[in-house]
C-alpha cells in the first residue's frame, strides 16, 4: 500500500506540475488575445460554476470513501449499489446545471459584454459550451471516485497529461483575439470530457460487476451518502466562499478588467495549495480503510509522517514566492501584475499557506467521518472573510480583499488543529514539534541565502532568477536531511529514490 501510496502521489505532482509548465507557457498569450475583460469572465464564471458544483452536494468524496471502505471488506453488491445510486443523483444534479447554463447563455448573455460592445454571440456560445460540459462531466465523477477509491490515481492523470498537452498545442497555433474566449472553452471542455467518457468507459471494462442498471439504484444508499456527504457541502460552499468569492467581489466592485491584477498572483500562489492537495489527495481513502479495520496507531503513523513530508515543499514554495515572486511576475506577465502583487503577496501566502500546515486535516476527518465540525465551523468563517472583503475593498482596494481572506483563517486554523489532535490520539504540541519545526532552521537558512544573492545580482531574467530559487533550494534540501529528518526518514526516502 505504501509504494501505491508513493506513486499515486507522484503521479498526482507530475500532473500538476505538467499543469504549472503549460499555464506559465500560455497565461501571457491568453493575456493577450482575450485582453483583461474575457480574462477577467473567464474567472468570475468559473468561480459561478465552482459555486454550482457544490451541488454534487459532496457526494464525490461521500463515494471514494464509501467505496474504499467497501474495497477493503471485500463487498462487490455494495460496490455496485453504490456506483449506480450516486452516478443517477449525479446525472440529475449535471443536468439541472447544465440547463441553467443553457438558460444564461439564451437569454442573458449579454450581461457578460462590455458595455461598449453590442455582439455577445461569444458569450453565447462560451455559456453553452460550459452547459455540455456540466452535462457530460457530473454523472463521470463517479467512476473518477472509484478510481481514487482503488487507489488508481495514474490512470486518469495520464489522460489529463494527454489533454492538457494537445489542448496547448491547439490554442497557441490558432488562437486569435476574435475566437480566444470561445476556443479556450472549448478546448478545455473537448478535454475534460473525453477524460471523463474514458474513465467511465474504463471503470465498467476493469470491474465488470459494476453497473448503471436502474434496478441497482437504492434510496437508502442514496440516504446514507447525502447523510454523509451533506457535512462536506456546507464545508465546500465554505471553500467556495474563501477561495472564489474574492475574483467575484473584485469583479463587481471594480470591473472585470481589475480581477486579473488580483487572479494571476493569487493563482500563483495557489500552486502552492495544489501541491500540497496533490500530495494529501490520497490519503484519504487509505484513512478510511485503515480505519475501517481499527489501526489507530498506523493512522496516527501515517498523519504525522505524512503531514510532516508535505510541509517541506510547501515551505521551500512559500519562500521562493515570497522573495522572488513580485520579480517573477514582472518578467512573466509585466509590471502591472507585478506591483499590484506586491501590495497584497504577503497577505495572501499566509492565507493561502496556513491552513497547509496542517495538510491532512480535512483528508482524515472526512474518512473517519468526523467532518461535521468542519461543516458547523466553517461556514461562519467563511461569512466573516466575505463581510469583511466587502468592508475593506472601498477604502483598501484588493489589500483590503486579501486582508478580509487572511484574518479569519488566522482564527480558525488553530482551533482545527486542536480538535483534529484531540481525534487522532496527540497533543498540537506533538504535531507541531515533529511535522513542522524541524524545516524551520532549513527554511531561515533558505530565506537568508535568496535575499543575500539578491543583493549581488539583479534579477531580469529568467535564468538568474531559476539559479537564485535553485540555490535556496538546495541549502533548504541539504540542511533539512541533515537536521530535520531521522534516520528512519531518510532511509525510507532513499529507499523510495532506488525503487523509482
């Protein structure tokens, strides 16, 4: 299990960081051709439709969970029960979005024009092809959540890496600023659905016992999985207010041109994050299978060892954004981006990084199915970022939005973190002494090597900047198998490094 676990992982990083290649190569260019409004509805309607996913009301999870505690008990009937009644619910869930998008794009796309412009026949097209998206992808995510449930990971980021590659190359050789919001829509909807179509495709040749027969669907399995899953609703449309509402406010309150001075630095900060989800990703339904045979002790193994590995790259990110993003963004976007960057970066990474200190909270809680506290504590956090990014924005602009993020999260990740301790068996004095301040001494010896190359060479270009970050990186790294990690660490790394 363990060496799945380590593949599935590193399946999961080299995705996102395949991701992170291709939106480096093509944000300038997308920039470009779309010009600041469509790249600015590009976001807001994206944060729209993250809004209306939530109504798979979290039953995605629910699945993976469920399922991966049936795996581990050996119960195909269930298996199947479970596949038909959530790919029905989430068929009909697809298709009432897909209808509201359809309804936007016939009688109301205008809305998303330009004032001065009076042809919307693109934003026509763009809600619609969203609509086909939503319809073809919602009742798939079933068969991606018994994937994660087999701990098959791979599988669908070797199709992800196809996609993104080809939908790449598509845009940079015929975009043009006439068709750039329609055929990035389109590419990207083409991709995602073919992923999807794939895997249901796939999932029913590997594991032939499961079906979409209507006489597999149960009211009472539907039951137990809204029971569970309605926890992780509230909590993810918490998420979604944290996450996606600031583009939004932004958006409304000073136009659509403004949010990607906000977006683009705040994305590339929110790499970070993904990296970090990539990482814990799987964990989950290895927490729910472990606990569903009773190994408290391998669980909190696990946590600690696991949370403790996934800290260091967010650490070693978290600096190099620090010192060297703003320069980054000059040279990758321009200066615009750049000093708005630096008015809010700082606020932004500790809002962005700190719940990241504790990367497995969420993971565990939901596969011992104790993320209800999340679902109760949440949401009023979640309220007070938005009050208080609609308070500051009038008199701070998008400080004051960043500002608004930052301050409740500066309260509710430390009550987290008692809580989940208080569940697994630990004090947070435990957790913090052996996940997190052994990179510490690695991280100051990091910061202070950048800063001091920084006064000796003038960064303005790439390559002196990927030297700069390459250098502190490589005093983090040698600093932190000296001091941060135990012997048994570093063997089990050195032993993962031999078998790759």
């Amino acid at each position: 299990m363990k060496r799945k676990l380590v593949f599935n992982t590193a399946s999961n990083i080299f995705t996102l960081f395949l991701k992170l290649a291709i939106t480096f190569i093509m944000t300038p260019l997308l920039i470009k051709n779309m010009g600041n409004h469509d790249y600015g509805i590009w976001e807001m309607v994206g944060a729209v439709i993250g809004y209306m996913g939530i109504l798979d009301m979290g039953i995605r999870p629910a699945v993976s969970r469920f399922a991966s505690a049936f795996i581990a008990q050996k119960d195909e009937p269930a298996l199947t029960r479970l596949y038909a009644t959530a790919w029905y619910f989430l068929f009909a869930v697809g298709l009432l979005i897909a209808v509201s998008m359809a309804f936007w794009a016939l009688f109301g796309a205008e809305t998303l024009a330009p004032k001065s412009e009076d042809d919307y026949q693109k934003y026509v097209w763009f809600l619609l092809i969203i609509a086909m998206q939503m319809l073809i992808t919602f009742p798939s995510y079933t068969a991606e959540s018994y994937l994660e449930a087999y701990q098959e990971y791979y599988l669908k980021n070797n199709i992800t890496i196809i996609n993104s590659i080809v939908g790449a190359i598509i845009l940079f050789a015929y975009i043009t600023p006439e068709n750039a919001l329609v055929l990035l829509t389109l590419c990207n909807a083409i991709g995602v659905c073919s992923k999807y179509i794939f895997l249901v495709w796939l999932m029913q040749y590997r594991r032939p016992f499961l079906s979409f027969r209507w006489s597999y669907f149960s009211l009472r399995q539907l039951k137990e999985l809204l029971r569970f899953s309605v926890k992780t609703l509230i909590q993810g449309i918490a998420g979604r207010i944290e996450s996606a509402t600031d583009s939004l406010v932004i958006g409304f309150a000073m136009g659509p041109a403004s949010v990607p001075l906000y977006s683009i630095p705040v994305n590339l900060i929110g790499y970070v994050r993904m990296i970090s989800w990539n990482f814990t990703h799987v964990f989950m339904p290895y927490f729910s299978a472990l606990n569903a045979v009773e190994e408290k002790q391998k669980i909190q193994e696990v946590y600690l060892t696991g949370s403790k590995l996934t800290i260091a790259p967010t650490i070693i990110l978290t600096v190099g954004i620090l010192l060297l993003g703003p320069a980054f963004l000059e040279i990758w976007i321009g200066k615009e981006i750049a000093d708005s960057a630096r008015s809010f970066l700082w606020v932004m990474v500790g809002f962005i990084v700190l719940p990241l200190l504790n990367p497995m909270s969420s993971r565990y809680l939901t596969a011992i199915d104790k993320h209800g506290f999340l679902a109760k504590w949440q949401p009023p956090f979640a309220v007070l970022n938005l009050i208080l990014s609609l308070l500051l924005i009038g008199p701070l602009g998008i400080f004051g939005v960043a500002l608004g993020s930052l301050i409740p999260g500066l309260i509710f990740q430390p009550i987290l973190l008692h809580v989940v301790c208080k569940h697994i068996g630990f004090s947070p004095w435990v957790y913090i002494r052996t996940a997190i301040v052994p990179w510490l001494f690695p991280a100051l010896l990091m910061s202070i090597t950048i800063y001091g190359l920084q006064q000796y060479f003038v960064i303005d270009g790439y390559v002196v900047l990927i030297s700069v970050a390459t250098v502190g990186s490589l005093i983090f790294c040698f600093f932190a198998w000296c001091f941060a990690l135990d012997v048994a660490e570093r063997n089990q790394l050195l032993g993962i490094i031999r078998r790759r």
